[in-house]
C-alpha cells in the first residue's frame, strides 16, 4: 500500500495525466482534496505508481502493491475531505488483501533520495491512531555506533533501500520526524522502537 501526492495542481490534471498512456504512471486510486475518490485500475491488476525502489527487501513494489494518489502539490496541508476519504478507502483494501499497518507506506519509504511524496505535511499520526500505518513502541536496545544502529533498526522496519546514511536518514525522517534536520539525535530512534542509549 503506497500513498503519493500528485504534485499538480487539480486533482482534474491528475486524472488526465494518470490516464495518458504516454506518460507511463497510473494509480489505483486517485482521491480529491474534496474528498472525492476515483478508481483508475483494478485492485488485482499492477499500476505504475511506485517505480525503483525497494520495501522490507522487496523490489518490484508495482507488482506487489496498490497505489493512491492523493491530490496535493506537496506544499499544502492536505484537506479533512481528503484524509476522511482515505480513511474510509484505506481500511477496506486492508482487510481485502490482508495487508499489515507495517506495509502501508509512502512513496518516500520505498525510495529515499528519489522520492519525497507524500511528503512532510502528510498526517502519518493521523493514520497511525487508527491502525492503518505503523505505530512503534518504546523499548530500549543495543547499542553500537549510532549510525550503524539506526540502519538496522530502519532496515528492521522495512528501509532496505541501499542508501547512504544521509538518504536513509531523510527518507525516516519525512516519514516519522519531518521536523527533524541537522545530524542524526536520539529522537531519531524513538519511532524506530528504540530509545538512543548513546550520549
Ligand atoms: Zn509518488
């Protein structure tokens, strides 16, 4: 399950390009910032939503995934139609396929440094309070160098893209801390189920 924003400026644009053969991308869904949500491909048939990338050691996410597209252009919050849309959406695909919260993602995931959408203004805790993404607990770990620990802790969550640290970083970030910048800090590892012991 992969979430994206259009980056274009009307969900109207979105739909003609998503259908264009030409430009060889498509979704499964797109949803309105009204809220309204329109299904281009089956959930059974792959679309061209995901590209190169790589989740929980699996490659070829298009085969393997639905996509939707929210329209957004990436600079704006996203809507309360839009987000009530999606929560109505996403939980049916869910229990359909038997898709875990883990494996709802975003394009950023699934391609850090080539990737950023959804995006910083995406309300991934929104999600998360309903059990359609991810929550992570708290516990403290081991520790070895802190870099080194924190990719493997991302790839342990699924961030198993071959990326260089600063990639990976961002990639977690836009996901769990889009406020977060500077070097690597403790709170990086919080949502990542781990306390930073390092000091
Ligand atoms: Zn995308």
């Amino acid at each position: 399950m992969v979430i994206h924003y259009t980056a274009m400026t009307s969900a109207e644009a979105a739909l003609k390009r998503l259908c264009l053969p030409e430009a060889e991308v498509s979704a499964h869904y797109l949803i309105g910032a009204d809220g309204t949500t329109w299904q281009m491909v089956r959930e059974e048939d792959r679309a061209w939503h995901a590209g190169a990338g790589e989740w929980r050691g699996l490659t070829d996410i298009n085969s393997r995934s639905i996509g939707i597209e929210l329209d957004n252009t990436g600079a704006t919050p996203f809507a309360e139609a839009q987000m009530a849309a999606l929560e109505v959406l996403l939980p049916v695909i869910l229990s359909r396929w038997d898709i875990s919260p883990e494996n709802v993602i975003g394009h950023s995931d699934m391609a850090p440094g080539r990737k950023i959408d959804p995006g910083p203004r995406f309300d991934w805790q929104r999600l998360e309070r309903q059990q359609l993404a991810a929550q992570r607990g708290h516990s403290d770990g081991p520790q070895d160098a802190p870099m080194d620990h924190f990719r493997t802790l991302a790839r342990d969550i699924g961030f198993t893209s071959n990326v260089d640290d600063d990639t990976l970083l961002a990639a977690v970030r836009l996901r769990y801390r889009p406020w977060g910048s500077g070097p690597l800090v403790p709170a990086d590892f919080t949502p990542l189920g781990h306390t930073a012991l390092w000091t």
